[in-house]
C-alpha cells in the first residue's frame, strides 16, 4: 500500500503556493509505501533510528522471515536477545520489548490512537520509551495516513524548503509560516520537499551557508582587515 492522495490535494497546494505546485508538476504523483499495523509501524519505527536505510531493510527482512507478522506476542516470546540477534541495538531492543509488553497488559491502548486528534495521538505515542515527536509524526503520515503532518524536526523538509524558496536557514517562525500555508495538506507537501531534498528537480541546490573549513591546529587566523603574514 501506498499513502493515498490525489488531485484534491495537488490541486489546493497548487492554489496555495506557484513554487511547489511547479514542483509537483515537475516530479509527478509519489507512490511512498505505508504500513498501516499500527504496532509494526511503530517497531519500525524505532529499529530504523540513526541507522542507514540499507541496514533498516536487513534488519527488518530478517525479523519479518523470523516472526511472519511483526506483533507483540512474537516480540515478547524473542525478548531481548533474540531481538538482538537481528542486529538491533541493546537499547532499542529494551524499548520494543517495553512496547510489546505494554500493549499486550492493555496499559497502552493502540486501537485508541485512531480517534485520537494529531497532537494528542503524538502525545500518546511520545510516551513510549524510544518514541521521540519525530517519529511520532512519522508514524502518523506513514501509518495511519494523517493528511497534514509537517515536522519541522526533519532535516530533509528543512532543506526541502531551503532549495524551493532559496532560504538560507529555516527558522522556527519561518517554518510555521509555510505549515500553515500548506494546511490541511501537510503531508503531501512533506512527500514532495522529501523528493526535491532528494535531488528530484535538476538544477535545484541548497541555499543554507557553507560551513567554514576548520583551521590547521597550530595556525592563527589572521584578525579581519589585517595584511601579510603573522
């Protein structure tokens, strides 16, 4: 499955904003796959945290070949080591196990989440042990298909609106700005900045200064103004 968008939704950002709607005519309709288990979304989740998407995709194979489905009473019955054996680190497989055995006691309620609004279901899902906003936000666009979820905590949306709008940093106040532009379709707007910080749209850079080489150890940096040699 992928998440479901169409004309609606282009259309709108389209009326909202010239430079992503020029940008949306130029890379097209974006098929990104969605997992709509809510439980294995969130383990998911959790084993890609600050680990290449290659190895996110070993390790999630190996674990779906040893499990079938990916649910609390598989993870519980491996407990931590045989998480670990799948090339998950200690700490994250402390928080999965947590997570299963709190769903499978009922003290987390994952059927819940469904109703709940966006800032409320991040705040649920924030509770969990490993689950920080970000990955709650992700979790809410690439699961449960939220059709406005902008994280001003991913990097690539940052340096998606860097290279449309020629920014030289994205600032908090800047940020909201263009959230409430692209509300009630956050989440298609994310797909598409996604896909221009991705190098989708030829030509486009980013704007945000370069960062100044570090100076030699042992050598001085000349004081601005300043001629010929120290």
């Amino acid at each position: 499955m992928v998440f479901s968008y169409g004309p609606r939704e282009t259309e709108y950002l389209k009326g909202r904003d010239p430079r992503l709607g020029a940008v949306i005519d130029q890379v097209g309709h974006i098929s990104r796959p969605i997992d709509t288990d809510l439980f294995s979304s969130v383990v998911h989740q959790i084993v890609g945290q600050q680990i290449s998407t290659k190895a996110l995709e070993t390790v999630w194979r190996r674990m779906q070949e040893a499990m079938g489905r990916v649910d609390a009473g598989a993870v519980t019955a491996l407990g931590e080591e045989g998480l670990q054996s799948f090339g998950i680190s200690y700490r994250k497989a402390g928080y999965i196990l947590d997570f299963a055995r709190r769903v499978r006691s009922g003290q987390f309620d994952l059927d819940a989440l469904w109703d709940m609004p966006d800032e409320e279901a991040i705040g649920a899902l924030v509770s969990l042990k490993g689950v920080g906003v970000w990955t709650a936000e992700m979790i809410l666009l690439f699961c449960m298909e939220r059709p406005d979820v902008f994280s001003y905590d991913d990097l690539a949306i940052q340096r998606g609106l860097r290279m449309v709008y020629h920014h030289r940093r994205i600032d908090r106040a800047l940020f909201e700005k263009y959230r409430r532009r692209y509300s009630p379709y956050g989440s298609v707007a994310s797909l598409y900045l996604w896909a221009v910080a991705g190098g989708a749209v030829p030509g486009m850079r980013d704007y945000a200064p370069r960062k100044k080489p570090a100076q030699p150890a042992g050598k001085k940096q000349a004081p601005k103004g300043a001629g010929g040699s120290l």
